[in-house]
C-alpha cells in the first residue's frame, strides 16, 4: 500500500519570524546619495546626516525660491556672488 504525504498549509516558522519592514528611502540618514541633472549629463554625490526625504526637499525648495525671484538689474548682479547652501543649488542657477 502507498502513503502519501502532503504538506501542511502553514507552519511554526510562518508564524513565529516575521520579515523585517522595508525602511522608506525617504527615511534614510546618514547616507551619501546621487543627484542627476535635469539638463546636462552632470551627476553630484551629496552626503547628509539628516533624512534624505527633508533634505530632498530643502533642495528642491531653495531651486524654486531663487528662480521664482523677479530681479532688478543691480539685484541680479549681487545675487551672482550670494552664497548657496550647495553646488547643487549652484548649478541649477
């Protein structure tokens, strides 16, 4: 006579390990990330301590604040010698 086996639908390891949670990228810090350029073939490796998602973001915020600015003649010309927070900022200006 044959027996046959099957196996159990779950079992004691299922239930007792649990896969870690993927962390959200955004969530990161203390890393080293990469910036491509938007129009050129420039890239930047940038290092920060704090979440990569706020530091992201104050990037993209001082972009837009000193490209939204309407400019004087005499203004833009001081502008030119202000000091930005990071080459990135440089180079998109």
């Amino acid at each position: 006579m044959l027996d046959t086996v099957s196996r159990p639908k779950s079992c004691a390891k299922k239930a007792v390990v649990r896969k870690k949670d993927k962390e959200d990228k955004e969530q990161t810090s203390e890393c080293v990330y990469k910036v491509p350029c938007a129009n050129c073939d420039k890239t930047y490796l940038v290092e920060t301590e704090r979440k990569l998602g706020i530091r992201l973001q104050e990037h993209r915020t001082e972009v837009e604040f000193k490209t939204k600015r309407a400019f004087t003649r005499n203004q833009r010309s001081s502008t030119s010698a202000e000091y930005n927070k990071s080459v990135l900022i440089d180079h998109a200006l």
